[in-house]
C-alpha cells in the first residue's frame, strides 16, 4: 500500500481578515481636526484587544473591521462613534468648600456617584465656587485615526 502525504501550505498573501471577536494588534496614532496629536502606541507596544467586548470606542472598532495584518488606513470617527456630544448639562458650579483646597483651573478631579465614577475637569474658579466639566475631554470632537494592523488572530 502507498501512503500520499498532504501538507497544507499557507498562502502568505491570504491574510486573515479582523472581524468581531478577532484578537488585534494595532498601531494607531490619534489626531484632531487641526492635526494636533491627543494620543499615539507608536513609541510604545501596540494596543492589544478582542473586538466586540467594548474596550475601545465604537468608531475605532468599525474602522479596524474588515482590515488585514499589515495593513493601515486613516478613519475618521464622529463624536457619535467617539465619546460623544458636548453635553451642557455636565457642566457645574460647586462650592469651592466640597473641593480639595489646592485646586487649579485645568486640574483633573475623579468623583464618585450613583452612576459610577467619572473624571471631572475643572474649568474656571471663583471667589466661592469652581465650574466643573464632566464632558469627556474628546466629547464633541472629530475624531481622526491613523491605523496599522500588527496581527489578527480569529479563533
């Protein structure tokens, strides 16, 4: 009896493709409108997560669907898909007593509610009173998004 062995050779050019729940490696670097840049992994490692478990804002994870290992692209995210609208309604004036005592205008507070904790900035201070923005800093914004896949794993 003859045996035929068969080996599966790998097509290198047939690279998986990132869908929901692949596991992605991606470089990104993070601009505004004017070009300014908020945010970047290039000097570090980059950024490791399975898409799908809500780790990462829903613009960024619709850019990166459909894309391959070694492949970039600039997106563009609306503040819908982002960290959402600038909310007014976020803004307060507090009196300085419930605040720490060495506060300064662009200081960031953490605080804590029913809703969970949220990051509060600290946008002007008063004789009495401070005015606080609970705003996401990015809320509102354009959002622009340089991206390389490293690698894609779909289990």
């Amino acid at each position: 009896m003859t045996y035929i062995y068969i080996k599966r050779i790998k097509n290198k050019k047939n690279k998986t493709m990132i869908k929901e729940g692949s596991k992605v490696k991606v470089h990104y670097t993070g601009k505004l409108e004017d070009g300014k840049i908020f945010d970047t992994s290039n000097d570090k490692e980059p950024i490791e997560v399975v898409l799908g478990e809500g780790l990462l804002i829903k613009g960024f994870e619709a850019g990166l669907l459909g894309m391959k290992s070694g492949e970039k692209k600039t997106i563009e995210v609306e503040p819908k898909d982002g960290y959402g609208d600038y909310i007014e309604g976020r803004i307060q004036e507090v009196e300085k007593s419930k605040l720490p005592e060495d506060i300064k205008v662009g200081m960031v507070l953490q605080a804590t509610s029913e809703a969970g904790s949220m990051v509060i900035l600290i946008k002007e201070i008063k004789e009495d009173t401070a005015i606080l923005d609970a705003n996401h800093p990015l809320a509102g914004r354009k959002l622009i998004f340089d991206l390389e896949v490293v690698e894609v794993t779909n289990d």
